[in-house]
C-alpha cells in the first residue's frame, strides 16, 4: 500500500461518519446505503487529488458527498419505490430499540421527508458545522444558510410531533 492509499484510508476511517449519515439520508434500504457509501468513496479517491485545502477536509468530503448522493438520487427516482418494505424493516427496528434510538430514528424518517437540498443542510447542521461551511458546500449566503435552517427546525419538529 502506498502513502497516498494509506492517508486516503485514514482519512475515509476519521470521517467515515459524515459518509453514513449521508448515505442514510439519501437511501431507504441498508443494501442501497451501503452502495452509496462505496460511491462516495470512490468519488472521494477520484477527487482527493483535487483538494486544495482552501477549505476544511470535512467541507470538501461533504461537497463530494451530496453530489454524489443527490446524483445517484435522480438516478434511483426513475425506479421502483420499496417504501413498504423498508417501513416493515424499520418498524421492526424500533420495536428492539430504547426510546431514544427510536427519536433518533424518527428523526431520520422525517429528514428523508424533506426536499434533497434541506436534507443536507440539516445532516450539516447536525454534525455542527458551521454556517460559513453549510453555506460554501450548497453556494448559498451565510445567512441564507441560517434562515433555512431555522425554518427546517421548525418544519421537523411538526413533523417528529404529527408522527409520534
């Protein structure tokens, strides 16, 4: 292996959780989630000798990542939905889990209610970026980034309240 794979390793195994909560919110089954986390991986290693560090490895991973999932999310909307047994899988789930894990996977179920760009602001918004990095990944104003995030706040919690 050579230093550029084992670098690029370390990176993907340092932020391998920015990949899982993309490819969870942009997939519905663990099958689909797990191709698109090998997607974004390679698209990754493709670009990593683009990266330029003007801007945070995460930023950049994040950039990398949406386009990929939104690409491959156009792709898939041409086929079938398998919502009905993806609904069975989870509620499956939720019956083995503690209550928090439970809102957490509420909370998951309603962000893939939302429009693809809100989606990714919210998985930014969770993982604490801050807003100047939200803002440059999706090329919108500061502020901008800010005002949709509060309204998002507002949007999810009807959502978690009208689905408890």
């Amino acid at each position: 292996m050579t230093q550029k794979e084992r670098d690029f390793s370390k990176l993907i195994d340092e932020n391998q959780g920015l990949i899982i909560k993309v490819s969870r919110l942009y997939t519905n089954t663990l099958e689909d989630e797990e191709d698109l986390f090998q997607e974004i991986v390679l698209q990754l290693w493709r670009s990593h000798d683009t990266f330029k560090g003007q801007s945070k490895i995460s930023t950049w991973m994040y950039r990398v990542a949406l386009n990929t999932a939104i690409t491959i999310f156009r792709k898939k909307k041409k086929s079938p939905e398998t919502d009905e047994l993806q609904e069975f899988h989870q509620g499956k789930i939720l019956e083995d889990d503690d209550e928090q894990q439970q809102q957490i996977s509420l909370l998951y179920k309603n962000i893939k209610l939302l429009p693809k760009i809100e989606r990714a602001i919210v998985t930014m918004y969770l993982d604490d970026l801050p807003y100047k990095d939200i803002a440059e990944n999706l090329g919108i104003s500061e502020v901008n980034a800010r005002v949709k995030m509060n309204r998002l706040k507002k949007v999810l919690k009807e959502l978690m309240e009208k689905n408890v």
